[in-house]
C-alpha cells in the first residue's frame, strides 16, 4: 500500500480526485481530505440500502490525501450506453435508479434540520464552489442563502434577492447522492450494477438531488435531452419549478468560483 500511495502523491491535480487503474482489477481515487470520507459514505449506503456500490478494499488518509481502493467494476458509463438503449431499456435503468433514489431517501438523518455531510460536517458540492468544502448549514434558510452568495459577484444585486425570494426554505432534508449523472452509473445492458462518486453525499433538501442531476446531462444534445426527460422518472414528486429558479441563480456562473 505504501508504493502504491507514493505512485499516487506524484499527481498533478487531485481538485476533484483522481482515479488509477492498478493490476489485479483495483482502481485507486486519490483525493484531498475535504467533507465526509467518501468510504465512510459507501459504507453507511451499503450498510443501510441495496444500492450497487464499488466493493472497497482499503481507505485511508495521508499525506494531505485520501486514499480508497476499490475492486473495479465490471460494466460501462451510462453515458456511454444511453444513446445505445432502446426505450424499453432506458425506462428499465431509470425505474432502478429510482429506487436507489427512494432508499437514499428514506434514511432519517441524526442532524435535523441541517444541511450537512454524513456525520455533521461541511459539505462538498461542486454546483456551490469548486474550491472548498461549505457549511455545515444549521437549515435550508441559510443554505439557500449561500447558494444566493455563490451568484452575487456574477449577477446584479437586486436580481439575485429576488431569485432568492423565490426560493422555499421548508423542504424535507434527505440524504442525497448529489451527483446522479450517467457518467457515475455503470451498466451491464440495462443493468445498474454500480452508482459511483459518492464524495458529494450528504443530508439536503429533497429536490437538491433533481437539481445536481441535472446539472452535467450528458453529450451530444440528444443525449442530454433524452436525460432531461428521464430525470422526471427518477422522483416521486416533480421538483422542475425548485430546477428552474435554481438555472436562473446559476445562469452565467462560471469559473473556479
């Protein structure tokens, strides 16, 4: 394990983690210590859902990094099949994926109100900023209030508080995948046989999950389009008015905020 971190610490950029392939059908994601260990959240949703995740071998921290090896497996990006499914065999991913949403749901979380990681800290989210973790949030109020503050050096002040006021503080806090996109689901067919990248999970608002699904469709505008459609069949309740004030807050966003 030790030549294998030393190979890993000579990496560039580990900002969003980085994934190795090693022999013996291992892959190891090297990424900063930041939130919830992404192997403590693949191990609370084995522990309490029957969602496919990667089977881990070890995870440990170091060095500034953490470190987690994982049996690789065996199947292909939903990004890449999508396009290749037929109706039938997209309608069936969506129902499974579903359920693995519906199960994540139903998990009680022991913080509340909050909006926070697994075990009460800060939370990674990409959608919020790219450089470092936010919160803990002790309600949605004060998120949403963050996610207003994210838009305020890129939109006029006045616009982003009547976005804002638009925005419902009183949502269910539920625990949340936060990056459901086809490129973190492997398939076999029309299989799901793993939900990747956990590192974004955590206890938020309920239609949060519809919102991050969203948020990088994938490629060509056929595919994305075809998703977009899909992501309603995903949740019990329609959360697209929750999707449309958050693309007005985060139209024009851009860069390593």
């Amino acid at each position: 394990m030790q030549s294998i971190v030393a190979t890993a610490l000579n990496g560039d950029n580990l900002c969003h983690g980085r994934i190795s392939e090693l022999p013996g059908g291992l892959l190891l994601k090297v990424s900063p210590i930041r939130g919830a260990s992404e192997g403590d959240i693949i191990r609370f949703v084995q522990r309490h859902t029957y969602i496919p995740t990667p089977p881990i071998v070890a995870s440990v921290q170091g060095h500034g990094r953490r470190f987690l090896l994982m049996k690789k497996v065996k199947g292909s990006t939903l990004e890449k099949a999508w396009m290749t499914l037929s109706t039938a065999e997209r309608t069936n991913v969506v129902a499974q994926l579903r359920s693995y949403i519906a199960q994540l749901r139903s998990l009680r979380s022991p913080h509340g109100s909050a909006v926070c990681g697994l075990s009460g800290e800060a939370v990674v989210d990409c959608r919020i900023t790219s450089s470092a973790p936010v919160g803990p949030f002790p309600n949605e109020a004060a998120f949403n209030d963050r996610l207003a503050d994210t838009s305020t050096p890129f939109k006029p002040a006045a616009e982003v508080a009547e976005i804002r006021a638009r925005m419902r503080d009183d949502h269910a806090i539920v625990f949340t995948h936060g990056d459901i996109a086809p490129r973190n689901v492997i398939v076999d067919g029309d299989r799901v046989v793993a939900v990747l990248d956990w590192e974004q999970a955590g206890w938020f608002p309920e239609h949060w999950e519809w919102i991050k699904a969203m948020w990088c469709p994938p490629d060509p505008k056929p595919a994305s389009e075809l998703w977009g459609r899909a992501v309603k069949g995903l949740f019990a309740r329609d959360y697209r008015a929750e999707w449309r004030i958050d693309c007005d807050l985060s139209d024009g966003v851009v860069g390593g905020f």
